[in-house]
C-alpha cells in the first residue's frame, strides 16, 4: 500500500496529467467524476498488466503517458476547438488515458519480479495506495487552485501554466522516444556480442577437433612407419 501511495505522489507524469484535469473544473461533482473515470482506467490495467502478465514496452507506454500530459494542456488552451474545429470528449479521453496509465504503473510492478505467492492481495493493496496518494495529491492541487482561482491574473497566468505543461508534456514523450531507441541499440548491440562470441566458440571448437584429429592421425601413423 505505501509502495502504490508513494508512487503516486511521486510520480510527476501522473501528476500533471490530473492537473491538467481538474485546472478549469470549478465543480466538486466534475472534479469526482473525471477523477473516478481515471482510476477506474488506471485500476483495470494496472490489474491485469501484473495479473495477466501483459507485457508491454515501458518507455513507449511512458511516452504516451507524456502524450495524456500534452494532450490535456492544449485541450485547456482551447486549441482543439481553435485548430481543428471540434472538442473531443473528454470523458471518454480521461478514462482511456486512465487504461494507459495503469500500464505505466504495472510496467514498474513488473520490474520487480513479484512472487505469485499472495499477489492478488498485494495487488489489491497496491492499488488501494495508488488511490490513496492520488486523493492526497488531489487534494493539495484543489486547494492550491482554490487560491489560485481568486486571483485577478488567474486567466492569463492560467494560459502561461497550461503552456508550461504542454511543453513539459512533449519534454516527457521526447525523453521516452530517446530512452527507446538508446535501449533498442543496447540491445542489439548485446545481440552482436553474442553472435560474434558464439562465432569465437565455434571456430574454437572446430581448431580444438582438427587438432584431436591431427593427434590421431599422428598416432595411428607415426612418422618413418611403412604400412603395409
């Protein structure tokens, strides 16, 4: 449970992106419904990515996560609306963000190499402490906003916030895209490793057999000995 509060909090990605959820809600009911929305995505997919041992690429799951991040913030600017001529729906733009999230989360659990002994329950109590550091973090960012609403500079300062967030989004994905193609050359490059080590064993083997068949050959015809 501390495990799943602690990465939540910490985990300025999540962070953002319910940030940019909330920044223009005024309503608690709007608040509670985008909220819950995204946990139950999240919820669905943290579950069964470690239980069914999905397994999908971490860094590319991060970079969409950094997506969600980008995404909210130009829907906030309005630019939706303004560049393409139409607002897509927001719930359904929440809650299926929330599925890629939990990924995100289960591809950290994964890294651990969790013991199925007891892992439904461990799961369970992950999950709960996801939820619990979410409402903490909620809650400061509401009651920041709170503050930050009653000021007379909220709607220009709230354009410059906005766009910071959309930069700090396209940073997250740019950052992940990089981390993906340094892990795919890692990676290939341990695959040519092997390939020329297994190329090395070989031709070893093969010089080892021509010289047990030279020794052979030397013993059953020694020099100076005349076959018959």
């Amino acid at each position: 449970m501390y495990l799943g509060a602690k990465h939540m909090v910490t985990g300025y990605d999540h962070l953002l992106f319910i940030l940019g959820v909330i920044f223009f809600l005024y309503r608690m009911r709007d608040v509670v419904i985008y909220v819950t929305l995204f946990s139950i995505g999240h919820s669905i997919t943290l579950l069964a990515g470690v239980l069914l041992k999905i397994e999908v690429n971490a860094y590319l799951v991060d970079a969409v996560i950094g997506l969600s991040v980008a995404y909210k913030a130009f829907d906030n600017l309005g630019g939706f609306k303004s560049v393409f001529g139409f607002q897509p729906n927001n719930k359904i733009a929440v809650a299926t963000f929330g599925l890629i999230h939990g990924f995100g989360l289960a591809t950290k659990l994964q890294d651990f190499r969790l013991s199925p002994n007891g892992l439904v329950a461990n799961m369970v109590g992950f999950n709960i402490g996801v939820e619990l550091g979410q409402l903490i973090a909620l809650a400061i960012m509401l009651a920041i906003m709170l503050q930050w609403r009653r000021a007379a500079s909220f709607e220009r300062s709230a354009v410059a916030a906005n766009a910071v967030i959309l930069a700090a989004g396209f940073v997250l994905i740019e950052y992940q895209l990089v981390a993906t193609s340094w892990e795919q050359r890692r990676h290939d490059h341990r695959g040519a490793d092997f390939a020329s080590a297994a190329g090395r064993a070989h031709a070893r083997d093969h010089g080892r057999c021509a010289d047990r068949r030279q020794r052979h050959r030397v013993r059953s015809h020694p020099p100076g000995r005349v076959q018959p």
